[in-house]
C-alpha cells in the first residue's frame, strides 16, 4: 500500500474513534433533559429554602397581635378611632417613611407624655424590649 493512503485511513480510523468516543462521553437527548430537570428542582428547593428563611426574617404579625391584645393595649389603643390613646392607623400615619422604629418602641416600654394630648401612655416595663420593638414595627407598618 502506498504511504498515502495509508496515512489517510489512519485518519479516517482516527476520526471514526474520535466521534465514537465523543458519543460515549456526550449526552443523549433523555439524560440532558433529565439534567435539565433536576437543575429546575434543585433551583426550586433552593428558592423555597430563601423563601422559608426570608419569612423567618419577617414581621410576626400574629406574635405582635397577640402581644397587643394580652397586654391590654387594645383598651387605650383602637385600629382607626381615637381613645384613651391615638388609633394605630394615626400612629402609623404620623410616622411614615420615618426609621423612629427604636424611639417608638422605648415610648411604649418607657411611657410617653405630651406627643398627642394630655393623657399619658404609661410605662410597661414588663415588656421585653424586643417584645416593644415588635409591637413598634407592627403598629408602625400598619398593624395588620
Ligand atoms: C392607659 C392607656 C394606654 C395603654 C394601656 C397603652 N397606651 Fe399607648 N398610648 C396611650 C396614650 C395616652 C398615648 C399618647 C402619649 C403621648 O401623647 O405622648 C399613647 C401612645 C402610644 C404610641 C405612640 C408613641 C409615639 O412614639 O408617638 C404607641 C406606639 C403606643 N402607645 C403603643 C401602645 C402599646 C403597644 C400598648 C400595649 C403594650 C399601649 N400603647 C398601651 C395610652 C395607652
């Protein structure tokens, strides 16, 4: 045999081998859509994991209603009249785009005097602070 054509079968044989493997490594239609799908639902775990840590992170709204409820804030306090105190939605309205988060909840746990008539809120100290700052952020988000 010439050693032309001998050298272009090598090739050929070359090539033949090299798309044989190629075949063997690559990924047929089922296995890409099959990788493809387990892609979207690891994506889909990971984005519910970031969603359950999120609301961890949120508001405890139910917490806060509670708190105000049990701690007899309700009697001074209502949702749009005025009482004993002002009603939350003036609370709210009065404070809004403000970051007095910190100073509201130190009035409800310290008291306050003056700010919206002559009737004092009294001190309840009995309230963890953390428990104060809650109610501030409820009431100052809407206390819904
Ligand atoms: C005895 C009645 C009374 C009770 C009980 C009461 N408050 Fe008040 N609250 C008031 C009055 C009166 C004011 C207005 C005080 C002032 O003019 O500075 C007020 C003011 C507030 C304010 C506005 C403070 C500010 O920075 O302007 C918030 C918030 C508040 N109360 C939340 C609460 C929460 C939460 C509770 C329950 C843990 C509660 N209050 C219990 C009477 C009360």
């Amino acid at each position: 045999m010439p050693p032309r054509l001998e050298i272009s079968k090598n090739l050929i044989w070359l090539q033949d081998l090299r798309s044989r493997s190629l075949d063997n490594q690559g990924i047929d239609d089922d296995q890409e859509r099959a990788a493809v799908k387990t892609f979207l639902k690891l994506t889909i775990v990971g984005l519910i994991l970031a969603g359950v840590s999120a609301t961890s992170f949120a508001l405890d709204k139910a917490k806060a209603r509670a708190m105000f409820d049990n701690n007899g804030c309700a009697s001074c306090h209502q949702p749009a009249e005025t009482l004993v105190g002002p009603s939350l939605k003036d609370i709210a309205k009065r404070y809004k785009g403000q970051k007095v988060v910190g100073e509201v909840a130190s009035r409800i746990r310290e008291g306050s005097e003056g700010r919206w008539g002559d009737m004092p809120h009294p001190a309840m100290t009995t309230l963890e602070p953390a428990d104060a700052e809650l109610l501030a952020r409820w009431i100052l988000t809407g206390a819904r």
